[in-house]
C-alpha cells in the first residue's frame, strides 16, 4: 500500500531460491537466515528462511528497495533484516514492509553502510 | 526435485536468526491505560479539593487529615507520570511520521497532553485535570481512527 506524501521506494519482489543459489549456498558463497518478527510483511514472515549474497564492509553499494541483512545499529551482536529505502553519503536508510508496525530508521537514524552483511536474494 | 529436497533440509538445519523488528512482539497499543490513570488524577483531585481541614485543636482529627491528603497527593502525582508514561508510549511508538498526514496537530496534541500531566502532577487544579481527560479523549479518537475504528469513548467513573 502506497502512503499519500511519502516517497515511496521500487519493492523488490523476493522469489523462491533457485538451484543456483542453493548451490551457491552450499559451497559457501551465499549464507542463510531464519526470519524473527513481523515488520516485513507481507514480503517476508516470521519463520522465513532467506538467502541472502554476503557484503564485505566497503563493498557494492546497495539498490535502494532491495532487502538488506544489517548489523542491528542498537545491539551490534544481532542482525535486522529491512528493505533499504535509500542510500545516503553518511549510510542507508532502513524502513519495514509493514510501515506501520516496523520499528526502523525513523526511530534509530540512518545506519552506517558498514553495518550492512548481505542482501538476500530469495526465500528458500 | 533436487531443490525442493535442498530446501527442506535448509529449513531442517539450525539457522541464525535475523530480527525483523516490530515496536512490539504484540503490537497492542490502547488509549484505555492512559484514561484509567487520567481518570485516576481527575478522581484524586475533586477528592484533594473536597478535603476539609479539621479543627485547629484536634491532633488526632490532623493525623488522620494529613495522613490522607498525602496518600491522595501521592495517587495523584503517580498516575499524572503513569498517565504522560502511556501518552508517550502512542506518541513515540504508535504513531508514526505518515500518520501527521491525517492528524497535523498531532505533536501539538501530545505534547499540551503531556503539559497537563505535568501541571496536575504539580498542582491540585481541577480545571486541567479535565483539560487532562479532554486531552486523553482527544488521543482516543485519533487512535482509533487511525486504525479504521470508531471506538465510543466510555469512562469508568
């Protein structure tokens, strides 16, 4: 659902994780990730398992409206998976499927680009 | 074949965890807790107001007076901070940045409900204890219609 006066970002649609990206997985050059919490809804649910192609610190900038797997900004030793709904100079701007629900960077900030580990690519 | 039997065994095998965080696991948010202790101050302050002092003489008549007017203070100024505590929890966490679209004066609304939490915690004032309720009312119509509800705003008392 759009909302009237915001700027909305492109979606990315998440498909089933194919034969190739399992594969890629198995040999290490993909990483998995079991979903926790609603914020991404409808796109993602809790229990979800996602791949995601990992990011070395300084790596490719993200796309904004791809899903990103990020360095929780608030508890470091945890992951958070949002969409990224824009990339800035100073880092990426975080924001949940489920608008009204998600708890992302209108209430922590922008996040430093360094904290993003991997964007997935698919729900296996 | 091969990749549905793949994925089975991915969704078998442990996997770490990535949050995808809500405000709360619930997400239940109720305008009610923050008029209980609205109604709460409102009580404590007609019965503040209606308090007669004893007779000047009467020690035992003063014990018991003050002893009373502190516990009604006391109610008083903790459901003042219980009422702003729930006011804030709605305005931080519930509402959201798209929500000032449908409610432009909606900072303005918490922030003068706040205020008189804060004047009757201070005072014994009768006229913003019901400015306080009139406050909350207001709270509860937005909330609720921001969730697509007409919900009848009931008091307790």
């Amino acid at each position: 659902m759009l909302t009237p006066g915001l700027q909305q970002v492109k979606k990315y649609r998440l498909k089933r994780a194919g034969i190739r990206s399992l594969f890629l997985l198995i040999t290490g050059f993909r990483k998995h990730c079991r979903v926790e919490g609603n914020s991404m809804l409808p796109t993602l649910r809790s229990g979800d398992l996602v791949i995601y192609k990992p990011i070395k610190p300084g790596g490719t900038k993200p796309t904004p409206g791809s899903i990103g797997v990020i360095k929780d900004p608030i508890n470091t030793s945890s992951l958070i998976v949002k969409r990224i709904h824009k990339t800035h100079s100073q880092g990426i701007e975080l924001r949940g499927d489920n608008e009204t629900m998600s708890s992302d960077s209108r209430q922590f900030g922008i996040v430093n680009i360094n904290n993003l580990c991997g964007i997935v690519e698919g729900i296996i | 074949m091969l990749r549905s039997a793949l994925s089975k065994l991915f969704n078998i095998l442990p996997a770490q965890t990535v949050n995808a965080h809500c405000d709360g696991p619930c997400g239940v948010y109720d305008p009610a807790s923050a008029r209980v202790a609205a109604e709460a101050v409102l009580s404590m302050t007609k019965k503040l107001l209606a308090m007669e002092a004893p007779q000047a003489n009467d020690h035992a008549a003063w014990t018991v007076y003050n002893n009373t007017f502190a516990r009604f203070v006391a109610i008083k100024e903790d459901q003042a901070k219980e009422t702003k505590k729930e006011l804030l929890i709605l305005w931080t966490d519930y509402f959201k940045p798209e929500h000032l679209a449908s409610y432009p004066d909606l900072h303005d609304t918490f922030w003068k409900a706040a205020k008189l939490c804060s004047a009757c915690k201070v005072g014994i004032d009768l006229a913003k204890a019901e400015e306080l309720m009139q406050a909350v009312e207001k709270v509860h119509h937005m909330f609720w219609k921001s969730k697509g509800r007409a919900d009848a705003w009931i008091t307790a008392s």
